[in-house]
C-alpha cells in the first residue's frame, strides 16, 4: 500500500488490499466468523482476509445490472436468494421499459447462476445463524453489487454483517452503514471514478484462479 501524488491510497494487488484490510479485522477472529467474498475479485481480497485471520471462507454471488448501451453504468443488480435492488431513478432517466430492464436481469440470472454452479457446485447457502459474516471485496462505488449481497446475506439471519473492503466511495459509505452492524474500509474518496485507480496491478480474475483459492480456504 503507497500514497499517490493525489494522496489517495494505492495498493501492490488485491492479495496486498486484503493483508492491509485484515490488520483492521483481528477483534473478528476466532468470534464464529466467516468470510464471504464477491466473485471475481472480492475472493482474492478475501482469501487474505480469512488467512490471516484464520477462519472460513465462502463466497455470495451477485451481478450488476448494467444499462443496455453502456453496461458499465450500474441500473441495479441482483444476488442469491432471488435479490433484485434496482436504481429507478437512473432507469426513468434512461428511459429504459420493464421489459428492457427485465431482459438484462434474464442475462445476468444465466451468469449468476453459472457462477454458483461452478464456485459452489451448486450447493445451496446455509443458515448463518450465530454467525459474524465478513463481506468482503475489492471495493465499492455505487455500491449495488453490495447492497444485493448484504441483502441476499441477511436473509440467512447472521448475528451481524460487517462490509469490509479495501476503497468505498464516500458518497456510498453511509448507504452500506445504513445496512449493516459496520462498514471496515482503508480508504473512502470523495471521487472516485473507477475502483482500478486504486490498484496498482487490477487484472481480471479468471474462474480457476477463483476455484484455486475456495480449495484452499
């Protein structure tokens, strides 16, 4: 982790972000915690995090609905136990139809549900009762993505949630406290436009490498 000429916080990769983030998570180890990671990248920050705080690690899979000519700007986004947080502001503004938005829901379900097939095996979430759950991954900007997993998570009746990751925009910290027992975050900027800016090395992770960590969490 170094400082840009900006100021703001640059990490090595993601394993680094999630060696950093640990260190402000060591009052969860031991306490019947688990670590549930987003897919791709939140399971590399946190395979970290669950071994050096040596506890379990899963994953919760949620997909960003992205708007149909520029599928980077988030609309909504849906998660595991049929989840769906969608941004009605930005979709009027779009002037996007139920029908456009439904049709891009049915393409990220195809993907979701691959996801869980292939990291999971398919194997359904359990009850997460007496649980301290650690969501975790490599950052967060609108903040959708999270909110579906936190939402998707909470049904499940876990003790509490902490989100912790390594950058949080400022505008969308107080949305995630809003949500949450706690938010653990190394960096939250007023701007920030993109969460690779704030990586030195932000490949993208590939599902054998995502496979290769859940096999030895």
């Amino acid at each position: 982790m170094t400082l840009s000429l900006s100021g703001k916080i640059v990490f090595k990769d993601r394993a680094d972000a999630g060696k950093k983030l640990a260190r402000l998570l060591k009052k969860y180890a031991g306490l019947s915690s688990v670590v549930f990671a987003l897919p791709r990248g939140g399971v590399v920050v946190g395979h970290r995090v669950a071994t050096k705080l040596g506890i379990p690690m899963d994953i919760i899979v949620a997909r960003k609905i992205g708007a149909p000519q520029n599928p980077e700007l988030g609309i909504g986004a849906i998660s595991e136990n049929r989840i769906q947080v969608l941004d009605t502001e930005m979709i009027r503004g779009l002037d996007l139809s139920k029908n456009d938005v439904a049709r891009i829901i049915r393409k990220e379900t195809l993907e979701l549900n691959r996801r869980i097939k292939v990291y999971r095996k398919g194997r359904q979430l359990k009850s997460l009762k007496g649980k301290t759950v650690l969501l975790v991954d490599d950052g967060i900007a609108t903040g959708g993505t999270a909110k579906a997993a936190i939402l998707s998570l909470q049904k499940l009746r876990p003790d509490r949630i902490v989100c912790a990751v390594p950058v949080c925009a400022l505008d969308t910290a107080q949305e995630i406290r809003n949500i949450v027992s706690a938010l653990v975050c190394l960096d939250y900027p007023k701007d920030l436009q993109a969460i690779g800016f704030y990586y030195k090395d932000f490949k993208e992770v590939t599902d054998r490498e995502v496979l290769g960590l859940l096999e030895t969490a």
